[in-house]
C-alpha cells in the first residue's frame, strides 16, 4: 500500500477558506494510516533462541542480529489486529561502498529466509560488505506469527492421483478435508495469508529500516514475490536479481502442472547416470533397465503400499513426491542421495526389510505425518490465497488421465487435485504485471521446476531486464547453488556495480 502525501495549503488563501479546506482535506485524505508501522523503532537481539538453535547461533556467529517487526494482519484495517515477521541482518561492513538493504527470499512458497545471509555471504564475497543482508520468514512462516491447521500429512500439494478412479476419489475426499479442517481452524486470517501481503510486509520492512528502496534477490516461488512486489511498489527497488524465474502467468495452484514434460526428461537423464553406476546402485546397467526398477516399485506400490522400516507405508500417492523431489538437480551429490534411496525403494518393492536411511526417514516424516502439517499449511494457504480456483472435481482426472500416458510419473502428481479447489475465493485478484523492470534474470535450460520459457517470457514482459542463462544444466536454483563460476560472477558483477550487462548472457554448465 502506497503513502499518501498530505495536500500543502497556500497560506496566501483568505482566511476562512483555508480553514475550510483543510478540515475538508484532512477529513477527505488523513494522516498516512501505516506512518506509526513505517515509524516503528526495531528492537535488534541475539539471534539463537536457545542451545539447540543452530540457524540462531551461527547467525549470532558471523554477527548478525534479529528483529520482529509489526505489520497489519489486513493492509485494508491497519488500524487493527497485526501480526510479527521475523528478520535477520548481517550489515554491511564496506560503509564507503554501501549499497542497503538486499532482502532474501529462499522460495516455497512457505520457505523460510532467516539463514539466508549466511549463505549468500559466501557467494557473494566481497560484495556482501556493501549490503545489509536481510533474511526474512515471510508472514505466518518459521518464527513469523506461525500457522498451522493442524493435519494429519504434510503432502497435502504434492500427492498424486494414483492408478484409478477409486484412488482420485480418495484424493478429493482428502484434499477437501484438509481445506475444511484449515477453515474451521484458521480461517480468520486465511484470507491475509498471500503474496501480495508478503510483499507489503517487505515494503513496512524498508520503511523501518530508514531506507527509500531495497535490492531483492529471490529464488523460484521468490521470484514471482519480487514480480509482485515491484508492481505493486514501483520506484522503490534497486537491483533485483531473479533466480529460476517464475512468471505471475505460470504460478498456479497446481504448482507443477506444464512441467512434465522437463520432469520426465530429468529422470531419464538421471536413470542414465544410474546405469552409468550400476555397480554403486545396482539399477540396472541401462537406462532402460534403470527406468524398469522405477515402474516396478511404482507399480509394487499402487498394489499395496511399501513398508519402510517399522514407522512408514508409502503408497502411490505419495511415492512420486520422493522421486520428483529428487529431480531437481543434476549435481552428482544429489543425484547419489536418489540413487541411494531408489534403491531401498526397490528392496522394499519386493517385500524385503528395509531401513530408511536418516534423510528418507526425514522425507517420509515430513509427507506422511503431523510432523508436516505446518509448513505444508503454510504453503497450501499461500497459493490457495493467491490463485485459488474452482474447477470442477471432473477437471483434474481428465487432466490426470489425458497427461498419463506420456508423463508416467509426473502426470498424475502435476494434474492432481488440491486443498485449493475447496478454498474460498481469493480476497484479491491475482497480481498482473504492467511494468518494466530492470532486473537479472538468471535461469537454467533444463530447470524442471520453474521452465526456462518463464524466465524468456519475463525477459519480454521487462524489456529493461536482461536474462542470464545456464545452458545444459537440469537445475532449480543457480546462484551460489550450483557452482557454476561464470553465473556466480555475472550476478556478483550486477549486484557491486549496479550496471546490467549490455545484453543477455550464457554460461554454460
């Protein structure tokens, strides 16, 4: 929400009429309603909120500090209920060079951003000591005012549909379920739980902060909430650097419907890899081979679910996640940590014991139990308050159904149903973009979350913009992740000298 200015009266009016006026104006106009918000004093503190807070102690370590700032809870009554967003900030060192605030946003939706200067410190070098890094848990997010409805699962946006129509009727029965349970438990502040408020918050932020504009850098879901923030506050950025870009056209409560095609070509350049290193993982010494272990515990699991270890059955709604959560990068580390786990999958496929190593153990608690259920709130509550949408239950098994046979895996997940669908309508419009923004686009060509054709379709949107692309690269999430040199120094060169480069540029993985 903009300021408004308070209208200057000519004291050379009569008298009379001044006073008039003024009554008039300051009935019609009235102080700024969000002055004593913009004008909050932030109270910095240690940041570690006990021995077992490792994210607190090592900010506490490179000497940051944390603060809660006090925002509305309804931008339209600032006036009443508010609610806290907690920050982290490591200040600039470099005072003679100093940029400001570059506030951090880690994606999700629902991602949690106080840790964030400490990694992107490291990458950043020496041009961290010319900003004030700010880590920010957006509203109702990590040690924000928190949210929770209390559910049974945190897989409530990435299930699948399953192999039949019994299995998607399941499906409805569970997503409309967990939509009532969240209306019936925090249903009076979900309409205020959304990007555009997000974004508000980040601007109350700037203005405590003393400062007139803020540089941004933010990550897939990040992007679009800098896309939203720069529409919605125009003028007050400085250098924004958006990373595995998310256009407003392509966020939808369907989070990755549209990407299964580049979800698909992920695993069968990872089943390669696989084969490649058949004698670590034993999948098969073919990616043909390797692709056949994955339809068969897919397969084992639509029969009756995997029983892994004595605490977790994983069954055809689920399982995909584990697999579509592994494809998201091409690193060698990361495509060990899936190898390693398709492989006590297939164990558990044909009805072997199995032990769940320390990470699936983690995934599986996160999907399968209460032990989700807040971020998965969180993040339902986000999208659904962005761009909820009622379709028609019918909608998503045809979609399901028409997207099966040439996207196995990724079909039925991507097309599923969601809380959404049971959600009340939006209190607000979806963001649409009108602007121009001179920003750093930064994308990989094989990104199977946010497509590289999102990233070229915000280059076109903001013709002042210019698009850093990672050619080759199966990738979400470039900058100071992946370690590609060549785009860790063309964003570094940005954010020092404030100056876009002449023309697009690639790097190549």
């Amino acid at each position: 929400m903009s300021a408004s200015r308070p209208i200057e009266m000519f004291v050379a009016c009569v008298a009379v009429l001044a006073a008039t006026a003024t009554a008039a104006t300051s009935a019609a106009v009235g102080p700024d309603p969000l002055t004593r918000l913009h004008r909050q004093h932030i109270g910095w503190h240690a940041c570690a909120l006990g021995l077992d807070d490792e994210v607190g102690q090592a900010l506490d370590a490179a000497g940051a500090e944390c603060a809660d700032i006090t925002v509305p809870l309804d931008y339209a009554d600032p006036g009443g209920r508010t609610i806290t967003v907690a920050i982290s900030r490591l200040k600039a060192t470099d005072t003679a060079h100093r940029v400001g605030p570059l506030l951090l946003n880690d994606g999700g939706p629902a991602g949690p951003s106080l840790h964030m200067p400490l990694t992107k410190s490291k990458v950043m070098g020496k041009v961290a000591d010319r900003y004030d890094l700010i880590g920010m848990d957006p509203r109702f997010v990590g040690r924000s005012t928190p949210l929770d409805c209390g559910w049974d699962i945190g897989s409530a946006l990435v299930r699948s549909a399953g192999t039949d129509l019994a299995g998607y009727r399941e499906e409805v029965a569970i997503a409309r379920e967990l939509a009532e349970r969240c209306e019936r438990t925090k249903g009076d502040v979900l309409p205020y739980v959304t990007t555009r408020n997000t974004a508000r918050d980040m601007d109350v932020i700037r203005a405590a902060l003393g400062e007139d504009t803020l540089s941004y850098l933010g990550y897939s879901y990040g992007s679009y909430l800098g896309e939203v923030y720069t529409q919605l506050f125009p003028g007050r950025t400085d250098r924004v650097v958006l990373d595995s870009v998310n256009p407003p056209e392509r966020y939808s409560q369907t989070l990755l419907r549209g990407a299964e095609a580049a979800n698909e070509e992920a695993l069968r350049a990872w089943a390669s890899w696989a084969a490649a290193r058949h004698g670590t993982y034993g999948l098969g010494d073919t990616r043909g081979e390797v692709l056949a272990t994955v339809e068969h515990i897919l397969g084992a699991a639509a029969e009756k679910p995997l029983r892994i270890g004595e605490a977790y059955l994983l069954d055809e709604h689920v399982l995909p996640a584990i697999f579509i959560g592994g494809l998201g990068s091409d690193l060698d580390e990361r495509r060990a940590d899936l190898a390693g786990t398709v492989r006590l999958l297939a164990r558990a496929a044909d009805r072997k014991p199995v032990e769940p190593s320390e990470a699936l153990a983690g995934q599986l608690e996160f999907l399968l139990t209460a032990a989700g259920s807040a971020p998965a709130s969180q993040m339902t509550a986000i999208i659904c308050g962005d761009v909820a949408e009622r379709r028609g239950i019918g909608s998503y098994w045809r979609a399901v159904e028409e997207s099966r046979e040439r996207f196995p895996l990724a079909g039925p997940l991507a097309n599923n149903i969601t809380p959404c669908e049971f959600w009340d309508r939006p209190a607000e419009a979806p963001t649409v973009l009108d602007n121009d923004v001179p920003a750093l686009l930064v994308a990989a060509t094989g990104d199977p979350r946010t497509l590289y054709a999102g990233a070229q379709a915000m280059r076109d949107q903001w013709p002042s913009s210019r698009l850093l692309t990672l050619k080759g690269a199966r990738q979400h999430g470039l900058y100071g992740e992946y370690g590609n040199t060549c785009v860790d120094a063309r964003v570094n060169a940005y954010l020092r000298t404030g100056r876009l480069p002449a023309h697009d540029l690639t790097c190549v993985a």
